[in-house]
C-alpha cells in the first residue's frame, strides 16, 4: 500500500470532517499515463498552487489522486467536490512541511537524496528508472522529492511525538471518546436541503430547545409531533451509540459530550437539521493501551490541525486556477476556466 494510500486512510479518515480525499480537477478523465515525452514535460511544469515559494504541480495531484483511487469511473460532481478536498489537504501538508522546516525538525536533504536513490534501485530491479516512473506519473523530480521530503518529515514528526506518555493524557483528557462508553441519546429531526431550509430548521429547533429547557415542553412528547426520523414513534429515542462507526460523526461527537438530560445545540448533517438530548451513559472499561492504534490516529490528526491552525496565517498560498479549488476568503468553488 503507497504512503498516500496510508496517509488518507489512517490520518484524515477517521476525523471525517469528510474526507474522502481525492479526485481529479479539471472535470476531464483522469489521465493515468501520458503519450509522448513533450506532453508529460509540460503538464509536470503547469503550477497549481504556491505554498510561500514553494509550487503544488497539477501533475502533482493527479499523482497522488490517481494513486489513491485508481481507475474508478466518478460522476463528475463528486469529482470536483473530492478535487477540492485533494488541493486542501495538500496545501495544509505544505503549510505542515513549512513549519516543519522553519523549525528546523524536517528531514535532511541527505535523507531525501537517499529515499530517492534507494526508489531508482528499486525501479532498476523492475528493468525500470527513475525518468520512466516520473514520465508514467506525470511528475517532476522536484515534485516527487517535495513528495517524498513531506512523507519523511511529516514520520519523524510523528516518532517523537507519539510518545505512550502523550496518548496516555489524551486518553484520559478524551476517556469517554476511548474507553467504550455508549451513550443513550434521543433526536428530533427536521429535514432539510437547501441553504435557507437549513437556516429555517435551525432557528426553529433553537427556539424548540430554549423551550425544552424552560420547562414548557418534552423531548420525547416534541419528537414524536416533530421529527421527520424513524425513530419518532419511540420519542426520539436512537438507543445506545458507540464513539464510532454507528452514527454520523457529527451526531456521535455532539452525543458524547453531553452528560444525561443535557441538549445539544441544532446541529447539521446531510439528512437535515437535528436537536440531541442525552437519556443515559454507560461507562466503558478499555485502558489507554486497548486503544493504542486509535489514539495514534486521534492524536496524529490533533499535531496535524494544531499546526494548520498556528501556521496558516504566517504562509502565503496562492492558487493559480490551474484546477479547481475552493477562495479561503468567500469559501466559494473556483472552476478552471476553458482556453479561449
């Protein structure tokens, strides 16, 4: 399995502010191979973001989508959505790599030079080289070493980092989140689509919860009059949830910090808009070292964002619209323009 293939699955993953990273930009096929040396030299040239000095190459991404997906055949809406998620993270991994190195705890050029070498040994033993894997890719060498600089940074990073004594204060900072707590939680449900309808439900279930607060109604009583969810007939009730892998990640999150009878505030999901209450929690009985593997992956993401949130705004990016991405300052899709 490639590092970019380890790197999506095992770091971003599990933090699903989405993320299913990846997908081609530009709206056409995904271009897996290049046919003469002349279109492969060019397209590993063309620039699709600067990180401060330092280029993101569309072939670059292309790359790495490629990698990570294959083949697949994708609609083309969903192509553009992941195409915005790819150039992200591939700017906060540059924003990472910056800090890294501003700080002096990158990996060595040495240590670049000789991942780079050990990679054309390895092409020699496949009756291959280093030019025929970049042309096959679509990349620069340049690109590849500011590829292979981040993976070795970013792991060295992570080695001193992850030490048994940090996961072990996560763990007991985030117990509830590890241990195999469940919680049992009701909802209330109002569906919704578009931009307004959402701001709708919102306000809606706020004023519902101020309510439900003051005293002047029921959860269950309002969720079986309101909530456009299945579990309406039984007051809201969901049951019993687990951190993980039950529930949509921003209905489980909101769950499990919220003690019993307390409410969360509306939240938003692709089903709608939904109000939370916590019935009851039932304590898990995992230790620290149980959980290990989690923990590593909950903490290695917290390093990664800690670094984007204290970094961004000492790091000039600038997109050229080479490929789509979405403007920082309006959150607006920004599409290539056709050649006129």
């Amino acid at each position: 399995m490639s590092w970019q293939r380890r790197w999506f699955s095992s770091q971003v993953a599990p933090f699903r502010k989405f993320v299913v990273v990846l997908a081609l930009l530009s709206g056409g096929p995904l271009p897996l191979t290049h046919t003469n040396a002349e279109e492969t030299t060019a397209r590993a040239l063309v620039v699709a973001a600067m990180v401060d000095d330092v280029p993101i190459y569309v072939a670059e991404v292309e790359a790495a989508l490629v990698d990570v997906i294959g083949e697949q055949d994708l609609p083309e809406s969903r192509r553009v959505r992941l195409a915005v998620a790819m150039m992200e993270q591939i700017v906060d991994q540059r924003i990472v790599l910056h800090h890294l190195r501003r700080r002096k705890l990158a990996a060595s050029r040495h240590r670049v030079d000789a991942e780079v070498k050990h990679l054309a040994g390895r092409l020699k033993r496949r009756d291959s080289n280093l030019a025929e894997h970049l042309a096959t890719r679509g990349i620069s060498e340049q690109a590849l070493r500011e590829e292979i600089h981040w993976r070795l940074s970013w792991q060295k990073h992570l080695d001193e980092q992850l030490t048994d004594e940090r996961l072990a204060h996560h763990f007991d900072e985030h117990r509830r989140d590890f241990d195999g707590t469940r919680v049992r939680v009701s909802q209330i449900l109002l569906k919704a689509t578009s931009e307004e309808e959402i701001a709708e439900r919102r306000a809606q279930l706020e004023r519902l919860r101020e309510e439900i607060i003051n005293g002047g109604r029921e959860f269950a009583a309002a969720a079986r009059e309101l909530s456009e969810a299945p579990s309406r007939a039984a007051g809201g009730d969901l049951g019993l949830i687990a951190r993980r892998g039950e529930m949509h990640e921003t209905i489980a999150s909101a769950a499990f910090g919220l003690e019993p009878g307390e409410l969360s505030r509306p939240l938003v999901t692709p089903h709608g808009v939904h109000l939370l209450q916590c019935t009851a929690v039932e304590p898990g009985e995992k230790t620290w070292r149980d959980v290990r593997d989690e923990l590593r992956r909950a903490v290695t993401h917290q390093l990664f964002a800690e670094i984007v949130e204290a970094e961004r705004a000492q790091v000039a990016v600038r997109f050229t619209g080479a490929i789509a991405y979405r403007d920082p300052a309006s959150g607006r899709l920004i599409r290539p323009q056709p050649p006129r």
